[in-house]
C-alpha cells in the first residue's frame, strides 16, 4: 500500500484566514481524493483530483471555498479558504491503488480548529 | 439521503468474545463493500471487503457476510482483542472503475474489554 503523509498534522486558525494542507505520496497514482471528517460526523468527500485536470468537487464543495491543486502524480494540496468555525475538522487525503483496486489508502489526517 | 446507515453507535465486548458490527445500505448500485478502521488521530485503514457477487469473505479473525436481498451486511470479529478497539466505518462503493468514490457510514465505535 502506498504511504501517505499530510502537513500540517494540526492547526489553530482564525476566522476569515485560509489554510493549505499538503498531502504527499511515496507513488505515483492518478487520483487523489479529499475527505472531511466534522465532529462527530462521518467520512465526506470533498473532491477528486486528477493530475493535469480542474479538480472535481462534490454536491455541496466549491473551487472558491477549497480550491486544490494537483502539480504531479504524488502531490496535491487543498485550502480551506474564508474559514469560519464550522469548518473546523479533519481533513484527509486518499488515493486509489491501480485499475484493478477498489480499496483507498488514507493519510493521516489533518485536524483544524478555526475560532 | 443516508445510504449507508450504521445504526449502532458503539459495541463494548469482552476479550476473546465474537464482535458482530452490522450495515445497511440502500444504493443498490453499490458493487464492493470496504471496511475501514479507524484509531483516534490516525486516518482510516482498509480492512476487508467484499464483492456483491460473494456473501462471505474471511481473512483471519475478521469474517463479513454480505446479504444482498436486505442490503445489509456485518463484520464479525472472533475472538475481539483490545487492539480492535476503534471506530469501524461501511465504506460501500460502486465499481465503476478504479478510484471510485467511497460513501461512508457514520461508524460504530467498538470498545473491548480486557
């Protein structure tokens, strides 16, 4: 399984600031996911990025909100733009292992407190 | 809409007993079926999972059994050990090729005891 890791591992914000979380992987892999995890909630996708495409976002998730990049096929970055409390959660990347693979290897999470 | 609905919140088990964490769905698009677990400040791992063309599938002490009919399936744990103590997330999806988008219940946090 691919090794996954994300910066920062936490973070304390203010309202109205933005945040980028890096997410980085030891193999190359063709898409990258975005997950929330608000308190108490379940796992929910935010995006999907391709390497060399416009990002994919989920019902609900917008590009101005958080915006993701995708330079090369181990890197991704997403910015949690404007923040406002309820965006305090853990963020979370994923990628998928190959055609044949149904499973999704998660980093470890990035927990964001915004006051 | 919840299609995945893990109605039970938590488990508590003794060691050494059977821990049966169930799931329903009701997409029936969906074609695998993943389990993830998840310890607190870590991200989820993969598990086990299962095909909709199986109704079982084991891979050591972890068992699920897969009743397509209800949309509903369980992960069996035998014997529990206090390392399995974490929340255990359904993860159904629809195989629509690699990288699929995963929709996940809300989790059941098992607790065993020594």
């Amino acid at each position: 399984s691919a090794v996954i890791s994300q910066k920062p591992s936490r973070d304390i914000c203010q309202r109205g600031t933005s945040l980028t979380i890096q997410c980085q992987v030891d193999s190359q892999v063709t898409m990258m996911f975005w997950y929330r995890q608000q308190p108490g909630q379940s796992l929910t996708l935010i995006a999907t990025a391709n390497q060399g495409s416009e990002a994919t976002y989920e019902s609900g998730f917008v590009i101005d909100k958080f915006p993701i990049s995708r330079p090369n096929l181990t890197f991704s970055t997403l910015t949690v733009s404007n923040m406002s409390p309820e965006d305090s959660s853990i963020y979370l990347c994923s990628v998928g292992q190959g055609f044949l693979s149904v499973e999704q290897f998660f980093g470890p999470g990035t927990r964001l407190t915004v006051l | 809409d919840q299609q995945v609905k893990q109605n039970s919140p938590s488990l508590s088990v003794q060691e050494g007993r059977i821990s049966i964490l169930n799931c329903d769905y009701t997409n029936s698009m969906f074609d695998y079926f993943l389990w993830y677990k998840k310890y607190p400040a870590e991200g989820p791992t993969f598990l086990i999972s299962i095909s909709s063309i199986k109704d079982k599938n084991e891979d050591g002490r972890f068992t699920v059994f897969l009743n397509k009919s209800a949309k509903h399936l369980s992960l069996h744990i035998v014997p529990s050990q206090p390392g399995d103590s974490a929340v255990y997330f359904c993860a159904p999806i629809p195989f629509t090729g690699a990288n699929s988008k995963l929709t996940f219940g809300k989790g059941i946090t098992l607790s065993v005891r020594p």
